[in-house]
C-alpha cells in the first residue's frame, strides 16, 4: 500500500530539492524526519513538517504499519510512504 503528500508551494529550485530528496529517499520515515532536523539547507524545515505530515496521515487515516514506512519520490510528489 502507497500513501502520497506533496506541497504545491515550495521556494526552492528543483536541483535543490533533487539534493535533499535523493538524500533521504529509501529510507524509514523517522531517520529521514531526524535528517532534516540537522539539514542547514532552509527549505529542509519544510520538507520536514511535510514528511511529519505524511507520517500523521499515513498512520491515522490509511492504519499503516509506522515502522514500514519507506520515503520515496515519484514525480512531483516529493513523499510516497510504501509499505
């Protein structure tokens, strides 16, 4: 099962973004919410209330398993939680 979040409204380049999301992508939802958390980029502190946003989602709404929750992009969708 596959829940997606993505935000229209965000201030930085693609190139940028490609940066921090080939960063964090593959990886459980938690270390990639504490990767942002000590990112000095200034568009990390968004991607992080994204990916906490996502998570809140996918637990609540969608019953997902909170440890199997894997980032990964797709497109413009920045965060694509699989289980």
């Amino acid at each position: 099962m596959q829940h997606g979040e993505s935000s229209p409204i965000l201030s930085t380049s693609a190139r940028k973004l490609k940066l921090l999301s080939s960063q964090i992508s593959g990886k459980p939802i938690d270390h990639a919410i504490l990767q942002m958390q000590f990112s000095e980029k200034r568009v990390s502190l968004t991607i992080q209330k994204l990916l906490q946003n996502a998570r809140h989602h996918a637990i609540n709404q969608k019953n997902l398993d909170p440890s199997r929750l894997i980032v990964g992009t797709f497109g413009s969708i920045l965060v694509k939680l699989a289980v």
